[in-house]
C-alpha cells in the first residue's frame, strides 16, 4: 500500500466515525431539546467529538490534497476541481460543526439543544453534498 492508499483509507473510515458521532450527538441533543434538560457534559463531549473529527478529516484531506496533488490533477486531466469542492465543502461543514460552541455557549439550554442540533444537521447535510462531486462510489466502506 502507498502512502496515499494509506490516508485515503484513514480519511475514507474517519467520515464513517464522523457519521456515528454526528447520529448520536444529534439524538443526544433533539432529546435534550424536547426534555428540557440542563445542557449537560456529555452533549459538550459529543459536540466536541463531532467537531474534532471534522477538522481531523479536513486535516487528513489537506494533506492529501497538498501531498498528491500531481496525481490528483493527472486523474482529472488537469485542476482537480471535484478535490477542491470536496475540501471548501469540508471547510463549510468544520466551520458549521465549531458554532454551537462559540454562537450559543450562553444560551438557555433548550436554545442551545435546538440550535446545536440544526447546526449538526446542516454540517452532515454540507459533508454529503460534499462527497458528491468526488469520482467514484463514495458510499462504501474502503479496505473491505
């Protein structure tokens, strides 16, 4: 395996733990929205692991993008556009992921749940209209 085949890998499982984190924050947070619950450690922690995987899968990607970048562009027969949309997308969604901690921190909590929520709801929603232009099935587990 080559270096490259070795990040797209780490990259490809890192989206599939993004996805995992991001379906148990979200139902961590609609339920605390409708409970009315204290916003309490283990949503901060689930948000933050969301969070944390994104910019881990940016950083992953950039490096990708930076390292491979003349085989990028051969594959393209050219600028790799598909890889520069995926990555200002990723960017989007690292930077929709990071909100609720910043925008909402002081918030009555079932604002902060609500808004928490939608904020990851639209940060998977960008990560899948993201994937979308890369070349190939996207959708399937890498190394199986």
């Amino acid at each position: 395996m080559s270096l490259q085949q070795i990040l797209l890998f780490i990259h490809s499982w890192v989206r599939w733990l993004v996805l995992l984190v991001a379906v148990v924050a979200l139902v961590r947070h609609v339920l605390g929205w409708l409970r009315r619950d204290n916003y309490d450690g283990a949503a901060r922690g689930l948000l933050s692991a969301f969070s944390g995987l994104i910019d881990l899968n940016v950083l992953i990607g950039v490096i990708q993008l930076i390292a491979f970048w003349r085989s990028y562009s051969a594959a393209a027969g050219g600028f790799p556009m598909p890889q520069v949309e995926h990555l200002g997308a990723m960017l989007i969604a690292a930077i929709i992921a990071h909100l609720p901690a910043r925008l909402w921190k002081n918030s009555p909590d079932t604002n902060r749940y609500r808004n928490t929520a939608l904020a990851i709801l639209v940060s998977v929603l960008v990560i899948i209209a993201g994937i979308m232009p890369l070349v190939g099935n996207r959708w399937v587990f890498r190394g199986l």
